[in-house]
C-alpha cells in the first residue's frame, strides 16, 4: 500500500501499530505487509538454518531474521534475512539496527502481485543502489530463488535464476551450498 500523504520518514513508522504487519518506507512512500504465511516462515528457517550451519564452522559473520535497514530518513525496511560480516557490523549496527546494507539480503516474496512488484522492482532497486552485495529473492509458489549480484560497474545484476534439482551458492559465503529441495522441503 502506498501513502498519497507527504514524504513519510522512518521515524513516522516509530508510532505504527503493533499488529503483525510489517511497516517500511521507500523513497518516503510507506509500505505495509501482511504477516507472513506458514510456507513463508518454513523456508525462512530452513534458509536461516542452513547459514546458520555454514557460519559455525566458517566463523566470517551473522546470519539475522527481520532486522530493521535503515539507510536514511526516507529508507527504511525490515528484510526476511540478512548475512553481514563481523567487519561490516562492527561498522554499521547501531541502536540495534542496521545503518547501510549487509552483504546479503533475502527477501521471501508473499502471495500477491503488490508483493511481487515491492521484492522484485522496489526492493531491488533500493538494495543495488545502497550497496547489497548480494539480493537473494525467494519465490515459495514457484519454488525458485533469483540471485542477484553486484556489479564491479555497480548496481546488482542476475546472476542465476535456480530451479528444482539446483543449489544455492553465494560468492558472499565461500563453500555455503543449500539444495532448494532442501529449502522448500515440507
């Protein structure tokens, strides 16, 4: 849903009610989201897991749920998952959020052609202009993960597009390997 009103700031959000959606701004225009659905929050934990598992025995950062992004006033959003390194967040956690991109993001789309458009155009273009390494969308219906990466020129580029049967790497976490059977496992 998009505000017709003026700019919205990220501290307008401070006053929103607590029930259950997601409040974020992009470009001063608010963004509301319904809670997320079971399958949703399924191939969250087995994505979160699976890092989680990785980071263990790799030790090169976090793996966090739902932490709030907030790149300025205007700009703030609440991602399904983020990677940063140890150096990154000794940089740029402050007051228990973040204030510029992690390394990865992961947004799991929710059922809808508004929520669709919000990861896959909105989002996107927020997170290759802020400096996200690495934009990770899931698609639960579809069953697919697009994996967008940053550009030496800049911005965030497909760099695949994965399907049943593929597995999913990152140029973030060296030897990271997630067989999306095993994420959209039941």
């Amino acid at each position: 849903m998009k505000s017709t009103e003026l700019p919205l700031t990220v501290s307008d959000l401070e006053g929103a009610p607590d029930d259950g959606n997601r409040y974020e701004v992009i470009e001063g225009d608010l963004l509301i989201s319904a809670p997320p659905s079971f399958t949703h929050q399924r191939v969250l934990i087995h994505l979160g897991f699976a890092m989680e598992m990785h980071l263990r025995e790799y030790r090169t950062g976090v793996v966090v749920p739902s932490v709030g992004v907030i790149f300025d006033q205007f700009n703030g959003v609440i991602p399904d998952l983020v990677f940063l390194t140890q150096e990154r967040k000794k940089h740029i956690l402050e007051g228990g959020r973040l204030t510029a991109a992690p390394e990865i993001v992961v947004e799991i789309i929710s059922p809808g052609a508004t929520n669709e458009k919000r990861d896959r155009v909105v989002k996107r273009r927020l997170y290759s202009v802020r400096g996200v390494h690495e934009y990770w969308i899931v698609d639960c219906e579809a069953k697919t993960v697009e994996v967008y990466r940053k550009r030496k020129e800049g911005g965030l580029k497909l760099a695949a597009n994965l399907h049943s049967g593929d597995d999913l790497t990152s140029s973030v976490l060296p030897e990271f390997r997630l067989s999306l059977a095993q994420l959209f496992a039941e």
